[in-house]
C-alpha cells in the first residue's frame, strides 16, 4: 500500500475524510443516532449540570 510522507497511508486518510464528514446527529425511522464524541459532551454537560444542581440543593438554594 502506498505510504505518505508524514507514514499515514492513503487508506487511513480517506477513511479519516469520511469520518469528518458523517453528521453528529442522524435520525432514521423514529431513532435518534448520535456519534460518540457527541453523545460523550451531551452526557459530560448533563453530569455538570446534576453536579451543580446538588451542590445548591445541600446549600438550601
């Protein structure tokens, strides 16, 4: 297989263009499809959010 300059192969970069290319979200039939790296900042902020709200909640906010 031919080999870039920089040792990335022409196959790991056309796969890596595809990847860029795929949407966060993508609903199909009713279902709600997200990638992984939005469904992780989607999670990460509602745990923040849980966070936040509990320490106001012991605080007697």
């Amino acid at each position: 297989m031919p080999t870039l300059s920089r040792g990335s192969t022409i196959k790991e970069i056309d796969e890596g263009d595809v990847m860029d290319k795929r949407k966060a979200l993508f609903h199909s039939k009713g279902i709600t499809y997200f990638d992984r790296k939005t469904e992780r900042t989607f999670f990460f902020i509602l745990t923040i959010i849980m966070l936040v709200w509990g320490i106001f909640a012991k605080l007697g906010f």
